[in-house]
C-alpha cells in the first residue's frame, strides 16, 4: 500500500520515518550508511513497549499532525502487541509499516523467527537496545526490583533468553548474559545486523505516489 498522498507543487519530497524509540540508533545508522538523506526520522517513546495499548492512539496523533508536510509517511513498528489495532489506524491513513509482529521478527527476517520461535517456543528475545535499557524496562518496568517474588509470575514459564544482537560489543553481551542470569534462564547469542529494517528503507520515496482521486 502507498501513501495517499498527492505529490503538489511546494511539497518537499521528503519521506516521515515514524518509528518506536527503541529502533532510534538502527534506523540512525542505516540511513546515514545508505545516504538516505531525504528521510526525516521521528521517533516515539519507547515506554510505549510496556503499554501497548496506548501505541495506536500515539502514532495517529503524530500522522495527524504530520500528513500535511510529507509526500509518503512510514511507520517504524510491528504489530507490537496491538492487537491489530495498530493496523487499524494505519490502513485509515493509508501507511505502511515494518513487516512482521515485532522487532524481533524483522531484525531476523519472519521465516528465520518462525524457525527459531518453533523450535523454543518459552523463549524471551532481547536486542542491542533492550540489553541497554533491560534494567529500565523490564527489570524496574515490572517492578522485579521491588517486588522480586514476582520473577516467576513474570519469566517461569520461559526457558531461554536470545540476545538477537544488531552491533555487538563485549559489553552488550556481558550485559545480555547477565539479564538472563537475572531471569534464571539460559542464554544464547544470535547475530542477527538489521535484518529487513535497511531493504524497507531503501524502498521509501524510491517510487511514484499514487494520485488520490478527485
């Protein structure tokens, strides 16, 4: 699906990168490796991963705002645990997002995350910037901190922890190792770069709007 948007005489031709927070350095980076220099990147807090429910109504306040002032908006999510409804809002202002259900999905590619999630279904996925931010999100976000007694409630019918990592340093993966000794799970390591992030990039703004009926 294209945008629905006409290509007038003073717009600038440039292409909204909506995105989750948590995508920021990612996209960042394989913008200015791939000159991607008609891209604006905005970006959503990425609390939002814990409140999914408030996703829908945050990115059509800002596709609201912006719809005006871009010839094509793409956004930078998956599903995320919408439920669908994420799409909803997306198929009523005409945008595309990433492919897959989450993050996760699109830095593997979907039939290499369909692969490993069928052979380890109790798994818990972190990536470079989930390592950063394990203790923010998912440790005091729970409230594990404060009430550890819940660690099972949250993390016992998991079994393993994969650091699907985009630029690994010893540090990350020290980082990684550690969350999942903190989660009682067993570890793994999967480098994975960014995955389908930079071939949806490369497409934005590379092809002809499609004219909205008068």
């Amino acid at each position: 699906m294209t945008s629905p948007l006409r290509s007038e005489p003073g717009r600038t031709g440039r292409v909204l990168v909506l995105a989750c927070g948590a995508l920021a350095r990612e996209l960042s980076i394989v913008s200015a490796q791939s000159g991607l220099d008609h891209l604006d990147l905005q970006y959503l807090p990425a609390g939002l991963h814990n409140t999914p429910r408030l996703i829908p109504a945050a990115v059509e306040e800002r596709l609201v705002a912006a719809r005006d002032q871009y010839d094509e908006i793409f956004v930078g999510y998956g599903d995320c645990g919408t439920g669908g409804l994420l799409d909803t809002v997306l198929e009523r202002h005409g945008v595309q997002r990433l492919p897959g259900s989450h993050c996760y999905e699109f830095f593997t590619g979907s039939a290499a995350f369909a692969e490993l999630h069928d052979a380890e279904p109790t798994t818990f996925y972190l990536t470079d910037f989930l390592v950063r931010q394990f203790d923010r999100l998912v440790w005091r976000g729970l409230g594990l901190d404060r009430w550890p007694q819940l660690l099972g409630d949250y993390f016992g019918n998991y079994t393993r922890l994969v650091y699907l990592s985009q630029f690994p340093t010893p540090r990350l993966l020290a980082e990684a190792e550690q969350a999942a000794d903190q989660l009682g799970l067993r570890f793994e390591h999967l480098p994975v770069g960014t995955g389908d992030v930079e071939p949806v990039l490369l497409q934005l703004g590379r092809r002809p709007l499609q004219a909205v009926p008068t």
